[in-house]
C-alpha cells in the first residue's frame, strides 16, 4: 500500500519516506533534530504493547516517538525494492 499517511500510522516492517513535518507543531524542531526531514528512509521497527511509543529506525538510530508527535510527521511510503 502506498501513499501519503501520518507516521503514526505505519506498521511494523513498513518503511517510508519523510515528505513533511508540521511547522505548526511545538515539536517540530526536535524532530527536525532527530532527523527527520524531507526524503529521510523511515522504518517502523515495533510498537509497544499498548500501542505508544512506537520505536523507529531513523538513519541508523532507532528512536521511540509517542503517537501525538509522529502524528505530525507526513510520510509517504515505500514499496519493497523502492529505495
């Protein structure tokens, strides 16, 4: 399945690419900091039990993010093979 969707909402195993994060955010320059930022390779690696955090692999450091903060990062994502 591919298209523009919230990060938040990618499964584990699903891989994406940033397209946009929120200016409108508090929280947008950490993750601006964190490094995401257009055309960065994302990975959902697992979600907790509960659902939130989620913890991701971004440019080869997995970060955990809470729902509410991933929801303001756009993603598009990527087929198998489509790097």
């Amino acid at each position: 399945m591919s298209g523009r969707r919230r990060l938040c909402d990618i499964a584990p195993g699903e891989r994406a690419r940033v397209f946009s994060v929120s200016e409108k955010s508090a929280i947008s320059r950490r993750l601006c900091d964190l490094g995401l930022i257009r055309n960065t390779v994302v990975e959902c690696i697992m979600k907790s039990p509960l659902g939130d955090p989620t913890a991701y692999l971004i440019r080869g450091a997995v970060i955990a993010l809470r729902k509410e903060d991933a929801a303001f990062v756009t993603v598009e994502v990527i087929s198998d093979g489509a790097d």
